[in-house]
C-alpha cells in the first residue's frame, strides 16, 4: 500500500531533530528503522505531516557497558546486541530476549528506542525494561529528564514520551555475577510477536534462597507487565519444585488478559503461568 504523503528531515544533531520533531504542533515522528512506523503509515494509522529521520545521529548508537550497569543508545539495533560478544556477560537476560525478535532482516534495522517509543504490549524489549527496572533517558524542547520504565508505558502503544522528545538511551542496572535468570516465550511460530513471554531473574543467598526476585510478563496486558505477586512468592525461598508450582499458579492468577483474535483470555493466562514456570526451571538448573 502507498504510504500517506509526508516531508522528510534528516538533522544531523540532537537539537536539530528536536527543534524539528517541535515545529508540528505534535505531527511530526522521528524515523529509526522504520520497521514499526512504515506499517503503521501503510495502514494509515500514522498520518504525521514531517518524518524526523535520526539515522545520522550517530552519538546514539553506542553500546555502554560499566560498573552502572549497560546503557544501549536509542538507535543501537537489534543485530548490535545480537553482534556484541560482552553482553552475553554483562547482560544475558537482554541477549536472551533479543533472540526472540523478529526476522533477520527487521533485526537489521529496528532499534532500542524505536520498540520502547512504539510500545507494543507484546514487544520484548519494553518487557526487559520493565523486568529489569530500567531508566530511559530522553531529550526534548523542555530538556533532558529520565523516565523509569514503570512510569513510561501507559498502554498499548502508548508512552509517557511528550511529541518534541527523543528517546537518547535506555539504562539497565549493573548484572551481578551469579545471578539467576530466565527467559521463555512462547509465539505462534520463530520471530513473532509473543502470544505471552516471562522474563525473571533472582539472586541467590548463601543457602540457595530467592532474594531480589524480578518477575516480567510480555503479551498478557495493554503494556508488560511486573509480577509482584509471583516475586513474593520466590523471595526467601528455594527455587525448587514446590515453589515453581506456586510461582506457576500466582502468575495465571494475577494476569488478566482479554480474549483476541489469537488467543482466549483463558489460554493466555494459562500460558504465562507456563512460561514463567520454565523461566523458573531454567534459572534454577
Ligand atoms: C514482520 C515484523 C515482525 C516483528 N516482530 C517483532 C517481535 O517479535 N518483537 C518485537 O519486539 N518487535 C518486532 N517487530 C518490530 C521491530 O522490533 C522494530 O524494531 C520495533 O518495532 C522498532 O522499530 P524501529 O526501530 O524500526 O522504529 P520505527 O518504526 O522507526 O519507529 C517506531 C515508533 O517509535 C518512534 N521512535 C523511534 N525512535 C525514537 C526515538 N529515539 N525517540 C522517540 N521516538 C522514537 C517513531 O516515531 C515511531 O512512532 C517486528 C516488526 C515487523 C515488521
């Protein structure tokens, strides 16, 4: 389908793509890999009157990693991470989701910033950032300020982002070493969107006991979801059978998805109670 009529930008600075996202009295949308955005115009369910293309901003490409943790610039794509041999230390849980997206090819050209600002519910990387309590970072006419992840997603896809802001990087917290983790999707075949996903990871005591447990559902809800609930269940305990079982239970009880062209309310809340009990297994081995 042809795509709507529209002007096109490509600043080569921050303020440029600021100044320029500002000039529409909210028409106009940054561009990164287009892989969200180009469908969306193609059904007609974006009409912006300007594209602000931010390819040549190169200072968001990079990948940080330090002792604060890993900070991955809003334009790094889905095949930087892949690529990047020291996240699998750093950040295994991120690596791990990233898996899960899409074809090669879109994984060549969609980006960090582009999956948080578009917000699907059923998008891996907004899960992650809300699993993993991150910040984003981002830039408009007012100036910096950094969102939690808990505070930027509002609903399917709906952000807290205002329309002059540009997402700058997104901030996950340091990985210590020992760390339990687990990610486990389910989709109706490889590189689709999630039918439901889990994302935990835990820290175990000297005895082998939960502490700090982080418990994310993807596809469940209008936006991810944190599971306190489930955390409550495996904090202070040993992730053993017992406890899996009833993490498994918490979890189909405290979602409540609604019924879609996909699947039953019923079958998706079964199925996240599923994922988060592999999820479980897989940290726990
Ligand atoms: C067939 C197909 C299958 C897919 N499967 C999956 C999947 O399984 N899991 C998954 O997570 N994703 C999937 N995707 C989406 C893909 O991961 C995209 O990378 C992601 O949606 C972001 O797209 P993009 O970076 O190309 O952003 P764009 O499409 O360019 O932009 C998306 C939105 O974000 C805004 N935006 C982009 N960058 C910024 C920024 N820095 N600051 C502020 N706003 C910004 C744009 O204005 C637009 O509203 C799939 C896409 C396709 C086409």
């Amino acid at each position: 389908m042809k795509l709507p009529p529209f002007d096109y930008a490509c600043p080569t600075t921050l303020p440029e793509a600021i100044a320029l996202l500002g000039s529409r009295d909210g028409d106009a949308k940054a561009l990164a890999g287009g892989q969200s955005l180009m469908p969306m115009l193609a059904f007609r369910l974006a009409h912006p009157t300007l594209l602000v293309d931010l390819r040549k901003l190169a200072d968001l490409r990079g990948i940080r990693i330090s002792a604060r943790g890993v900070a991955l610039g809003a334009m790094v794509r889905w095949r930087d991470i892949e690529d990047d041999a020291q996240l699998e230390r750093a950040h295994p849980l991120l690596k791990a989701a990233v898996a899960h997206i899409a074809h090669y090819q879109i994984r060549n050209r969609g980006t960090v910033g582009g999956s948080l600002a578009h917000a699907d519910p059923a998008a891996e990387m907004p899960g992650i950032a809300i699993t993993c309590e991150a910040e984003i970072a981002v830039v408009g006419k007012s100036g910096p300020r950094v969102i939690p992840a808990a505070d930027f997603f509002q609903g399917a896809l709906t952000t807290a982002l205002a329309p002059d802001e540009i997402i700058v990087e997104v901030r996950l917290p340091p990985w210590p070493a020992g760390r339990r983790w687990g990610f486990q999707e389910f989709a109706r075949r490889r590189g689709d969107f999630a039918m439901a996903a889990a994302a935990v990871f835990y820290d175990p005591d000297e005895s082998g006991k939960a502490r700090n447990a982080h418990v994310g559902a993807i596809g469940v809800a209008d936006r991810p979801l944190r599971l306190p609930a489930v955390e409550e269940v495996l904090n202070g305990r040993p992730i053993d059978e017992a406890t899996i079982a009833q993490a498994e239970a918490a979890a189909s009880a405290c979602v409540d998805p609604q019924d879609d062209i996909h699947a039953s309310a019923a079958y998706r809340r079964a199925l996240i109670g599923t994922m988060v009990e592999r999820a479980l297994k897989r940290a726990a081995a």
